[in-house]
C-alpha cells in the first residue's frame, strides 16, 4: 500500500518545503491541495525535484475542498499543473468537463466524496465501477457515521479488488480511520496521510511517520460496545504497543447489538489479533464465536476476543484484573458476606472469582430475575432483593453496574445505608476515577477502591494475549492518568 500525503498550505513555498519533509520523510506520492491555496500559482517548476508520483488537486467546495471558481479555469488550471510537473490530477465524479479532449493522455484520480449518505455495498461500488471508467483511478470517500458503515466500505473494497484495479476507499472521521490504516487489506493500493499531526486534510486521516512505523502488517486490535465514549481503553493499549516498539494500533469501534455481527465480520476480513468487549455485548458476543477458552466458560462472559488464524476464540481477563484488584486492597474473600450490585457481565466475572475464593456472595439487580438466574450459575451465590439490602452486613460491596459511569446517572446504585463503616467498597467504574459511591464510601468510613486497576489489570493480560508480549504496568498506567488527569 502506498502512502499519498496531503499538502494543504496555502502558498507556493510553503506546499514545496511541505512536499521537500514528505519525501525525506519516506512518501510515496504527494497531493498538493491548490484549493488551499490563497492564490493560484503560474509556475509549478519547484515541484519538478520530487522524483515521486505528485497530484494536483483543486477540490470543489461541493465536494469539500476550498476552490469557488469556474469550471473552465479549474480545467486550465489542472492541465497546466499537469504539463508543468505533476503525475495525476485529481477531478471529482461530476465535474462537468470531464468529457473534454483537453484531457486526453492525462491521468486522472477521479474521486467521489459523500457526506450525506451511508455507503451501502453494491452502491460503492458502483461508484468505484463508474469512477474506474472514466479515468485512471477510482477514488471514493464516504463519512464513517457507524461501524455498518465501515463494514460496508471494507466489504466494497474486497469485492472491488477483484477486479486488479489501483483504487483508494475511505471512510472519513474518526471511526473510518481503521480504513485508512487496514486499506492493503481490503485491496487498497493507496491511501492518504497527514505530513504531520495538525497538518491533516480530512478527519480521521494518519500522520505519515505513523503510518510509515505501521507498515503492512500491524497488529491490529479494539474495542466493541455501546456506548464507549468513557473508554480510555485506547490510550493505553497504544502506549503498550509504542513502549514495546511492537507496530500496533487499537482504534474504538462503537457498535450497537444489531451491529455486533458486523464486528466480528470486520475482525476476520481485516485480519484484526483481537478485540476487548464492554457492556452490553459481552455475553450476546459468545454466539458470534467459535470457541471460548476456560477463563469465559467458567465467567459465561467475554471481554476479549482473539482471531487465531481464523478462528475467534473468546476469553475473559476481567477475572484477572478482579483478582489483582481485591489482592491489592489487600481483601481475602474466604467466608466473608460479599455484595455484587448488577447481573451482567462484570458480574459475571466478579461473582466467579469470589465463589472461587470461598466468599458467601449475595447478588442484587433491580430485575431480581435476572439477579437469580445468574446466581444460579456459581456456587456459594444467592440472590437477594434490592429493596432488602438496607438491612443486610457486608464485608464488601461490588458495583457492577454503570449506574455513576460517564455519561449514566450520577447516582449511588444502591442504598446508603448499604454502605457501612470498615468495608470495602470497590466500584469496578474507573470513569470519572472518583464516583459518588466511592465519595459516600468514604465519608461512611468505608475503604472506597475504583475500578482502576481491574482495568489496567485486564488490559496488561488481554494485550499479552493478542502479542505474546506482556508491557509494563507502569504504561498503561501513566496512559490511564494521561487520558483521565
């Protein structure tokens, strides 16, 4: 795949110093932006150094670039710029004088870009078809609204590259990044990147030196859930992966339930290593897989998902990071009352490790059904009605559910009177890092403890499912305090 970098200055020595960085910086084609340009250039003799393919581009407003002027001095133009040092011109689908014999012998990036509409498989394409047969390379660009929309594009373009045709698909904004970094996989042979952060011409672009470092054949790993703006899930994986100089990226793929086919889809045609699932996928995911290994049998939940070669094996590492937590507070759960709050699948996870551990768990939920039915899955579980739970004595509580979470109400999931003097009270929550249970935890005289660690604790292991490699704590760590100071 072929890096194709973005000048967007606005001025002529501005666009060939840009160009000069691009190519030492290891480029494969530039596209100079003339739209940006505050004003058009007569001579294009300065680009004529760059023994790389370069592209003149002059966007149309309508098709989200800058240049307001006619058609027939945008022909002019590009002809020019052309014949003075440029390999391709870039012209959108409906420019209207792409019929003319000025353009003969010519070669020519015929793009489309579409803001207002979901790219829909066959309708891209047919776009690429089309755009194919009027010049010499097909380009399509959508807005990623969703992750169907992104399934979309990578299912086009693996149909498309059967054809052995040189084209670019995109999908624009932050979730169509991954289209960007995986093109080579769908069957892209180019695809666009910044020269530098800041410098991007379209959102969701990669900076070159990025993009250089992931090669071809990166590990490429995420999360699935919904929703997922809370997630800090990305940041540190991505500093696992640059502080053990592994080429790697973990991107954030919101999916709905009626999307969450799509996701295991998209892992298999990418070539994804893995996937981290949050609430509320991560009991409705197990059909969707293969195999589970012991850790998501004995949970009857998933948080991971490993593609091996094919075959999408689901785990469960909250179990880890539920051990590692209660073992730093420090807390031995053999025959002590313990409360789980919520009955999905941290819960699960949860009410394993303290069965295992010999706690007496008790478990609530405001559908007691639901409390029960999971009660009867682990031994030494009961389940008891939430509006009992004033009465009882516990010597911890657990949160499980996203009752205080950003972006869910900013409650207490359960009575205070619940909460009593020398417990423990761990909310597996870590966004905000302090919530209201732990704020009224600590102002009862209980020992408050956030969800933390048991998300470090559960990425340290899923990371070193997916590379074989194990990072340090220490950096997800300082990536958790960077993403939530």
């Amino acid at each position: 795949m072929q890096n194709c970098v973005s000048i967007i200055e606005t001025g002529l020595d501005d666009a060939i110093e840009a160009s000069r960085k691009a190519v030492g910086l290891g480029a494969d084609l530039i596209e100079v932006r003339f739209d940006n340009f505050a004003q058009l250039p007569q001579d294009f003799s300065g680009f004529k150094e760059f023994q790389i393919p370069k592209i003149a581009t002059l966007r149309s407003a309508a098709q989200g670039g800058n240049y307001k002027g006619s058609d027939e001095n945008k022909l002019r133009f590009l002809v020019r710029a052309y014949n003075g040092a440029f390999d391709f011109i870039d012209l959108e689908d409906d420019f209207p004088l792409l019929h003319r014999r000025d353009l003969d012998g010519i070669r020519i990036i015929v793009s489309s870009h579409i803001f207002d509409a979901s790219p829909r498989l066959m309708t891209v394409v047919d776009r690429l078809v089309a755009n194919g047969s009027k010049g010499d390379t097909p380009k399509v660009v959508y807005r990623a609204e969703t992750l169907t929309d992104v399934a979309s594009l990578v299912a086009a373009g693996k149909l498309y590259a059967l054809a052995e045709r040189k084209f670019a698909l995109i999908g624009m904004g932050p979730l169509g990044s991954i289209t960007r970094v995986c093109a080579n996989r769908f069957g892209a042979s180019l695809t666009y990147v910044s020269l530098e952060p800041g410098k991007e011409a379209a959102p969701g672009q990669i900076d070159l030196a990025t993009m250089k470092w992931l090669g071809n054949k990166a590990v490429i790993t995420g999360i699935t859930g919904h929703p997922l703006e809370h997630t800090v899930s990305p940041a540190m994986h991505n500093a696992a992966f640059r502080a053990l100089r592994l080429p790697g990226m973990y991107f954030k793929l919101p999916a709905a339930p009626v999307e969450l086919g799509s996701v295991t889809e998209m892992m298999l045609e990418l070539d994804m290593r893995g996937m981290n699932v949050t609430i509320p996928h991560k009991e409705s995911v197990i059909s969707l897989l293969d195999r589970l290994d012991l850790n998501a049998i004995k949970v009857g939940a998933v948080n991971t998902i490993i593609n091996d070669k094919g075959t999408l094996i689901g785990s469960n590492t909250d179990l880890y990071g539920v051990a590692k937590t209660f073992e730093l507070a420090n807390f031995d759960a053999k025959d002590k009352d313990v409360l789980v709050v919520g009955a999905g699948g941290a819960s699960r996870a949860v009410c394993a490790y303290l069965s295992e551990a010999g706690a007496k768990v008790k478990i609530t939920n405001r559908t007691n059904t639901k409390a029960a039915s999971l009660a009867d899955k682990f031994d030494n579980v009961t389940a008891v009605e939430f509006d009992s739970l004033a009465k009882g004595k516990f010597a911890a509580v657990v949160n499980c559910t996203p009752v205080g979470m950003k972006g869910f109400p900013n409650e207490l999931p359960l009575p205070i009177e619940t909460i009593q003097n020398g417990m423990l009270v761990l909310d597996t929550i870590y966004n905000p890092t302090v919530t209201k249970l732990m704020e009224v935890a600590q102002e009862r005289g209980a020992t408050p403890v956030s969800g933390k660690n048991m998300l470090i604790y559960q990425a340290l292991k899923a990371f070193e499912l997916w590379t074989g490699k194990a990072p340090t704590y220490e950096v997800m760590e300082q990536a958790f305090r960077e993403a939530l100071p």
